[in-house]
C-alpha cells in the first residue's frame, strides 16, 4: 500500500510539474477609464434675491441623523441658527445613508456641483461637522484642503491615517471644539489632533467646554462668536503674473 501511495503521488508531481513547465509570465499594464455612479441627499438653504456671490457653509451631521429623512440633516447645526449669521450664508447639509459612514469623495463632489451651479464664492466655502459628521470634516479637508477656507470640527473621532498625513491641515485655519466630559468620544482624541497640528500649524485652536458632555454642538453652533470667525476666513487670492 506504501509502494503504490509513492508511485500515485510520483506520478501527481510529474504531471503537475509537466503543466507548470508550459506557463507563461505575462508583464502588462491595465489602463482603463472606472467610473462610479455617486448619490447622496441633501439639503441647501440658499437665500434669495441676493447680489453677488455667497460664502457657503457645509455641515456634516453625526451617526444619528443618517437615513432618508433629510429635515434631519439639518439637526443640531447652524441651520437652527440662522439668526446668528450676520450675513447672506448658504447652508449646505448632505445627509448618508442608514448604517454607513461618511463617502467624503461624494460630498466633495456634491460641493463642487453646488459651487457651480449656484453663485458661491469660493474663496468662502467652509467646513464643519459634529461627532460621525466631524470626523468626515477631519477627512473632506485632510483629501481637499484647498477647497476650504476653515474647519471646524465638534466632538469628532479622529484615526491613525488623519494623524499620518496631518501635513494636510498645514494651512487650514481651524478651530476644534469638544466637551470635557465627553464620554463617547474622549477629548483626548481633539487634544492629540491639536497637539500634532500646533507643531505645524500656528492657526488652529482647539475650545473644551468642561461641563459638556458629547453634545457640545450646542455651545458651538449656539454662539455668535463661532460664526463671526469661521465667516471671517478666507482663502487667499491666487495672483497669476503669468501674460495672456
């Protein structure tokens, strides 16, 4: 029975070994054009009958507002403070599917679209975004800097690639806001990003409101000052030299 075990797998090797004899290595290139089919809800405040070019604000709202129900993109941000603006503003407020996290690529596009279509002024688009919404604010501005002219992110989760490539947010004026006691997002995670950009980046702040838990959305978006800042920012003006 030994014998005949031997001679089988004798034979198996040869047989193998006579079929691998006859590949081939093949060295190419694959080079074709992927498209993706991207959709996302949203909700756009865009304030009439104004003249001339509107800065435009982007909220991203937290894991509890996703689904299909877009009056609850608008939760908890400025939309509930319009009255504190102090100017013509677009809101923009994107909203994810149930159970998914931020497509930061389909948000950008979405902004790009709206940057288009309506009378945005570019040098005037701002980001921000609470909890789940705020770590997609950590990621649009870390993939997209030169799009925006502030980042504000609140009570936001951050991860190890963020922190990797933290030169990205070298430029950026930010502000970062979160509770002290906080106990579904530590502050420490705002405090390790503030840390890390400081060392790069003197114009970032980060606000701890020590009595909030993890809704200290509502002392960001609720005060005054937070607009006059974030409105205040602009991305500088690029002077071409160059002769047409």
């Amino acid at each position: 029975m030994r014998i005949k075990q031997t001679l089988l797998l004798g034979l198996l090797s040869i047989s193998l070994g006579g079929t691998l004899a006859k590949a081939q290595e093949t060295k190419a290139y694959f080079d074709q054009k992927i498209t993706e089919e991207k959709k996302i809800g949203y909700v756009l405040d865009y304030p009439k009958d104004v003249k001339g070019k509107l800065p435009l604000i982007v909220f991203l709202h937290g894991s509890g507002e996703r689904g299909d129900d877009l009056e609850k993109a608008k939760a908890h941000g400025p939309f509930n403070y319009k009255s504190l603006l102090g100017e013509p503003v677009a809101l923009l407020a994107p909203q994810t599917p149930l159970n998914e996290w931020w497509d930061t690529q389909a948000v950008y596009h979405l902004i790009e679209d709206i940057a288009t279509r309506y009378n945005i002024d570019r040098s005037r688009i701002y980001l921000t975004g609470l909890s789940m919404g705020g770590w997609g604010s950590w990621k649009l501005a870390n993939e997209h800097p030169e799009l925006f002219a502030a980042l504000a992110p609140v009570c936001a989760p951050s991860d190890r690639w963020m922190q990797a490539t933290i030169h990205q947010y070298k430029d950026l004026p930010i502000k970062i806001f979160h509770g002290g006691n906080d106990d579904i997002v530590s502050p420490m995670t705002s405090i390790d990003m503030y840390q890390k950009i400081k060392r790069i980046n003197p114009n970032v702040e980060l606000i701890i409101f020590p009595d909030d838990n993890h809704n200290s959305w509502d002392s960001t978006y609720s005060d005054p000052a937070f607009y006059r800042w974030l409105l205040s920012q602009r991305k500088p003006q690029i002077v071409s030299n160059s002769k047409k």
